[in-house]
C-alpha cells in the first residue's frame, strides 16, 4: 500500500511539478505564445517607423503636411485663422473674444 502511494505521489510531482512537469511546460508555452503576439506587434511598428523615415526622406508633400500639421507651421504671406473654442463658463477666451477668428502669419 505505501509502494502504491510513493509511486502515485511520484507520477503526480513528475505530471505537475518539477522543471518538466506538465505545469512548467504549459507556462512556458503561454509567455512563448504572449513574446510571438509582442514581436509581431514590435514587427508592425518597425514596418510603419520605416515607411515613414521613408517619407520624410522622399516625399515634400508629406513634410509640409506635418509641419502644418504638428507645429503649425505656415508659408510667407499666408493667413492663418485660428477659432477658439469658448472657455467652459462662458467667459471669453484668452485674446478676450469669444470664438473669433483671429489672423495672423507665422507660427501661431
């Protein structure tokens, strides 16, 4: 009767426990399957920060288009009309008119 228990005991601590035991070998396979879905997503980004390096090396268009865009940049002699959204309170806005378009040139 105790040979039968030590050897259930055994096959049980080799099934779960231990380094190879069923248990390690499935938590291993989870951070494998959780670093593949990560390196495909790194792999992605990767794909998109080339494409546009690639851009900003060969295409004017897409330059200006994130200058305007990002830092609000403008060519000489254009106007650029900015409307301000009215403050919460109802109070005017900061140059003291509320939602008034107000022009100017350069980096507004």
């Amino acid at each position: 009767m105790v040979l039968l228990v030590s050897g259930a005991l055994l096959l049980l601590y080799l099934f779960i426990g231990g380094s190879d035991g069923f248990y390690a070998h499935w938590r291993l396979n989870r951070e494998i399957a959780r670093l593949e879905r990560e390196n495909a997503l790194l792999r992605e980004q990767n794909d998109q920060l080339r494409d546009h390096i690639a851009r900003l090396r060969n295409d004017m268009a897409y330059i200006e288009r994130i200058a305007r865009e990002r830092y609000g940049m403008v060519r000489p002699g254009e106007r650029v009309y900015r409307i301000l959204p009215p403050s919460r309170n109802g109070t005017p806005s900061r140059n003291g008119t509320q939602g008034e378009s107000r022009k100017g040139g350069g980096n507004e």
